[in-house]
C-alpha cells in the first residue's frame, strides 16, 4: 500500500507466530532465507515482524537482528466473529499493518529473488 503519494513506502512485513500455543510456533531456515532475502534484495528501510509468540532457535537468532519486532495481542474475533484459524488471525494483522505503515507484506515461506522497485 502506498503512504498517500503513490510511493510505496520501502516497508516489509512479516506475520508470524499467531499460533494459540507458543509450542506450535516453529522459525526455520526456510523463514531465515525469507529474512535475509528481503533485506537483500528489497533493502527495506525496515523489516517489521508482527508477532504474538517470539520465536527462538538458532535460525531466529540469526534472523533477529534484521527485524523491527512488533510484539501484538492474539486477534480473537472481526466483526463478532470467532477467529479460530492462526491464518485468518494472520489475515487481520497482515491488513492493519499495510493500512497503518503501507509497505509490502511477504508470507513466511516467499523468497524474495530480485529488487521490488520496477513494479
């Protein structure tokens, strides 16, 4: 989303962790490569990781250091609806984030290959 001249802001988001359970939040090297390969090839301004549960592990360790940690509280319900889903919690977090700072958002697993900017 653009900040209101048309320019997307060199934001990237992240949405992990939203599990109920703090056991079932898994950061792997597939998440680190996503990490790292955003920092390299998009060179954000910043990363910003929207989390409710913080990893840990060696490949958060390493991934830590690129990301603007975001702690938030657990998103239950929209509109009076139940969410059950750590996916439809995501879907809630990943909106109010590009609505409040623009930017892009990446799912966990999508490895950035090359610059953004001609798009």
């Amino acid at each position: 989303m653009t900040n209101g001249t048309g320019v997307i802001p060199r934001v990237v988001h992240f949405v992990h962790g939203l599990a109920t359970s703090a056991v079932d939040v898994h950061f792997g090297y597939e998440h680190y490569l996503a990490v790292v390969a955003a920092s390299t090839h998009i060179r954000p301004e910043v990363i910003v990781f929207h989390h409710h549960h913080r990893p840990s592990g060696e490949w958060w360790e390493r991934a830590a250091p690129l990301l603007t940690l975001r702690h938030i509280p657990l998103p239950t319900e929209i509109f009076g609806r139940p969410l059950v889903h750590a996916a439809h919690r995501a879907d809630i977090v990943r909106l109010r984030a590009l609505l409040e700072k623009g930017g892009v958002y990446l799912d966990m697993d999508v490895i950035a290959l090359r610059s953004f900017d001609q798009l």
